[in-house]
C-alpha cells in the first residue's frame, strides 16, 4: 500500500513537471510536446499498425539475435571454463572485447552481409554473446563440483551430462548474465536499426526525427523502454522466482 | 600386512559366493588379522572389487609431488560390508573416487568382478558426504536420473522410483524439492537414488558425518535392512570408528598420510547391532587404540602446517564430449 503510494507520488509529480514545463511553453512544441502530444501519437501510431509492425519486426530479430547468442555463448562459456589453454588464451581477448560497443561492429557487419536483416543480426549478436559467454564461464566455474561428479557417476556423460546436469546446475548462476546479454542485445538492436531502413522500432524513431515529430520520438522511447521493462519484469524475475523455489534460495522480498 | 593369497591373485574363480551371505555369525574376540572372516585362502577369487598396489601421488601447491596412497590392496567379497576408518587425510574419500572410476589412480590395478576400472560406470554408485542431490529437480526425479540416463522406459522408470523411495520410507515426498527435506531424509533420498541405478557396489564417502546423533542412529539401521534386503557390497568410509564397528563385517585402518593399509578387523559380533552396545564399543577402543598413533600424526601436521591436510588430485572433470 504504502509502495503504491510512494510509485503514484513520484509519477504524479514528474508527469505535473512536464506538463507544466510543456505548457509554459519555454521552448517551441516541436521542440518539448506534452504529454498529450506523445499520446495522442501513440495512439496514432498503433492505429495505423506501424507500431504493431515495428514491434513485431523488431521482437523477431531480437529473438533470433539472442538466440543465437546464447547457444554460441554457452557453448564458447562452457569451451572456456572447461579448457585451460582457451582459458588463458580466449579469455582475457573476452573481457577486452566487451569495452567495444557492438554498433563499432557495424561498418564491418554492412560489408560482409550488406545492408540487410543479416547485419543486424550481427550487431545484435556482436553486443549479447560476449555478456553470455562470461557468465556461463563464470556459472561453470561457480557450480559445485559434486554436481558433475555426481551426474558422472549416475551414468550422464557427453552431451547429456551437458543437458541434465551441467546447464541446470549453473543455471543460478548465469541467470542474471543472460538477462544482462538480453539488455545489451535489445540496446544493440535499436542502435542498428537506427542506422537504416529498417522497418523496426529504431527507425520508427528516426522517422520522428526526419518528420520533426518530437512526439513521436518520445512515444518510440517510451515503447522501446516498456517492451524491455516487461521482458526484464516478466521473463527475467519470473525465471528467478522459479530457480528461487526450486533450489530453497532466500527469495529477495 | 597382505597375506599370500592377495600377493597372488587366482585367476580363476573357484566358487561363487551366494549373493546374500548369511549374516550374524557367533561373535569370537577381535584380533587384528588380514583376511576376513569367509577368506580361506581363496579370497581373491570371490571378489567383488579387488585393489591392488594402489598409489596416488598429486602435485601439491608447492610444485613438489606427494603421495597420497601408498600401495594399497584389499579385496573386497560379494555382499560384504566393508568400513574403511582412519584419519582425516588419509586419502579414504580419494579411494572411493577411485574405485567410482571418478578420478585415475597413478599406479595400481582396481578390478570390479574381474575387470578393469575405467572410469565411472552405474555398477558403483558413490553417496557423497553431502548427498549430491540434484536440488533442480523433485525427489523422485532424483531417483530416476539414473535409470533416465540408462535410457530406461518411463513407465518401468516411475514403477522403481516409487518402490525404492517407499524402501527408504519416503513415498510421500516424491514431488518435493530437495531443500524443503531435513538431512536425514536427504541422505535416504541418495541412497535411494543410488540403489535405484541396482549397482552391485554402494559406495559410501562418511555419508552420515553431518546428520544429528539420532537420525544417524535410524539411518544405521535402516542401511542394514536395505543391505539385508539387497545383498549389494558396500563400501563405507568413515572417521567414526564405532561407526564402523557397528556396521561392517570388516574394518579396515589406513595410516596417515600416506594411506596404507595398517590392519584389518573382522567383526564377527551378532547382527543387529547397537552403536551402545558394550560389545561394539568394545571393539571400537580395541581398533581406536591402533588408531590413535594415526590422528596423533595428523594433529601434528595441521598444528605444524596450520592448513587442514587436504587431497585433491588435480583430474579434470570437465564434459567429455
């Protein structure tokens, strides 16, 4: 009750700032629109389906992007922590790598795959497969040994022992990794979509700018930020929620 | 210390032991011999698992080799209940690895009904110290893992699960999670767990050193039925010797580091036995007096090392895929 209270307060508050800001009219509307402006082309926008598209658009290459970062990125993780010489050789390449911020990628990506769907994709996976790579590296070596032996001794080898005891077993552990390479892969996404015809939120955005429509660019915003509140929310927590009851951790609340 | 006949292995099995062997022979005094009780110079040709000449040497941190295992030999029968007790660091859990194919020993022959070990196989199953229980899945799909990795049908696989859990008296715990049992009921669920893969050989790596004075007093007892009732050999290592005494048909003492094998008791008290029984505890002080030149030693070594003796041979155990 009392959290509610505090939430309503707070928004009340910032929505009442800009609104008041806005209706001052210090700066022109097409520089600083209202929050009636952002919505009515919200509104707008979902009327005509171009957001309806650009979400689905842009959710489906996100998806694929992930995907494959996270399949690539266990494997390479699991590579890693389970191999001393990539160990040393691969990791530490790893770690310097993550400094570069994957759209640096994307001059490379446009000649290797032109200016299509695929070097997106690139990008997306370029920003997501490091994050992933390293917390299964780190879940691997963070797991207790027993589990291993354990599942060996039960008979499990190869790709099963893989599959049912190794995965499962570091799940805990690369939990917030994966969510932490789903952030990074959303963000690379919208950036490279930004840069090109694109169908996708990020050149909704741009549209917003080439039209001069602050408020669309605004409504975009707001719409890149929820869809990656709600995966993070809904996916991400409810995926902890379950580790947490299933292993006996001490829940966070 | 090894009498002629484990020196010289038979070849050929001469006769096989019955797969449950009668138990509760009359009780006779203790005395320090190095074969068993069933072993009339023939013992290598009914074993179960044979140990010869093992040694295990490790690279310790500082760069310099140690031997962790010094020549062991020990013949294990069919159905017997072996206890292996000595001090911590004596290598007794790096034994039981061994023998579990789960680490390679760097000389020495282990044989299992007469073939090599190499590597981990469901014939020997290892109940870990602190239960290895899988805490991703329910207590029945503990049970099951085994005989899922065996490829086993799901029906048949449900059928053993439910029998084994009722077994170790846990059938109404069969969707539970591992965290929400107490200790006591988490060791029965390994065990469990470890019967239902039907291994011919159980090993025991001090499965009940962390559970509270009673629950280990039934768990005693119920291993003792479950062996009773399964005939499977058991392996059992641990730091308690009445422990031991009151469990095995044999125990057996290795040194401080290196671990040998300093002598072997046959326990020849009537079954069932009680951890205050004026007999068991008899014999305990008996073996503990043996024993107690061994803890002296390793009490000297962590006082001077100031690091608790610990053996782990660095094996990889990464997939083999």
């Amino acid at each position: 009750m009392k959290r509610a209270a505090r939430y309503i307060i707070f928004y009340s508050a910032l929505f009442g700032l800009w609104t008041l800001l806005a209706e001052l009219k210090i700066w022109p509307p097409y520089l600083f629109p209202t929050p009636w402006g952002v919505a009515e082309s919200l509104y707008a926008g979902f009327q005509d389906h171009t957001y309806w598209i650009a979400i689905r658009v842009s959710m489906q290459r996100v998806l694929i992007g992930y995907g494959i970062s996270v399949v690539l990125g266990m494997i390479l993780g699991l590579g890693v922590a389970s191999n001393k010489f990539l160990e040393e050789t691969m990791g530490g390449l790893l770690v310097s790598l993550q400094s570069l911020p994957s759209i640096c990628w994307w001059p490379l990506a446009l000649l290797w795959f032109g200016l299509n769907q695929n070097a997106i994709l690139f990008v997306v996976v370029m920003g997501s497969l490091l994050s992933v790579t390293l917390a299964m590296e780190d879940g691997r070596k963070q797991m207790p040994k027993i589990f291993g032996q354990a599942g060996r001794n039960l008979g499990a080898s190869g790709f099963k022992l893989f599959w049912y005891v190794l995965l499962p077993a570091s799940l805990p552990f690369i939990v917030s990794g994966l969510k932490q390479g789903w952030a990074f892969a959303w963000r690379s996404l919208i950036t490279a979509e930004m840069l090109y015809l694109s169908l996708g939120l990020g050149q909704v955005l741009m549209m917003g700018r080439d039209l001069n429509d602050m408020s669309a660019v605004i409504a975009v915003m707001l719409l890149i930020i929820a869809i990656g509140y709600v995966v993070d929310g809904v996916v991400f927590k409810g995926m902890e929620r379950h580790l947490q009851n299933k292993w006996g951790l001490t829940p966070a609340s | 210390m090894s009498s002629p006949a484990q020196k010289f292995p038979s070849q050929f099995p001469i006769e096989l032991e019955p797969r449950v062997p009668a138990r509760g022979d009359p009780r006779s005094r203790v005395s320090p011999v190095s074969v068993g009780r069933r072993a009339h110079g023939i013992s290598t040709a009914t074993s179960k698992v044979g140990l010869t000449d093992i040694c295990l040497s490790y690279r310790a941190q500082s760069g310099e080799r140690l031997l962790a295992l010094d020549h062991i030999n020990l013949q294990v029968k069919t159905g017997e209940f072996l206890c292996v007790v000595g001090p911590s660091g004596c290598g007794k859990s790096t034994l039981l690895h061994l023998i579990a194919g789960l680490h390679q020993q760097t000389s020495g022959q282990i044989l299992v009904d007469g073939r090599p070990v190499e590597g981990p196989g469901t014939d020997r199953i290892l109940i870990f110290q602190e239960h290895g229980l899988f805490p991703w899945l329910t207590v029945g799909e503990n049970v099951e893992f085994g005989m899922k990795m065996k490829g086993m049908p799901k029906a048949e696989r449900q059928e053993k699960t439910r029998h084994y859990l009722r077994l170790v008296h846990l059938a109404k715990f069969e969707k539970s999670y591992i965290h929400q049992l107490s200790g006591g009921m988490r060791q029965r669920v390994a065990i469990a767990r470890a019967l239902a893969t039907e291994p011919d050989v159980l090993l025991m790596d001090e499965p009940f050193a962390a559970l509270d004075a009673q629950t280990r007093d039934l768990l005693h007892d119920e291993l003792e039925r479950i062996w009773n009732e399964t005939g499977r050999t058991i392996i059992f290592v641990t730091h308690n010797v009445r422990e031991a005494v009151r469990l095995g048909d044999r125990v057996v003492l290795l040194t401080f580091r290196p671990g040998r094998v300093k002598s072997e008791f046959p326990i020849q008290l009537p079954r069932p036995r009680h951890l205050e029984d004026p007999a068991v505890a008899g014999t305990a002080r008996e073996i503990l007096d043996e024993l107690r030149d061994e803890i002296n030693r390793s009490l000297e070594a962590e006082y001077n090392d100031g690091v608790k003796p610990h053996i782990d041979p660095e094996v990889e155990e990464g997939v083999s895929a």
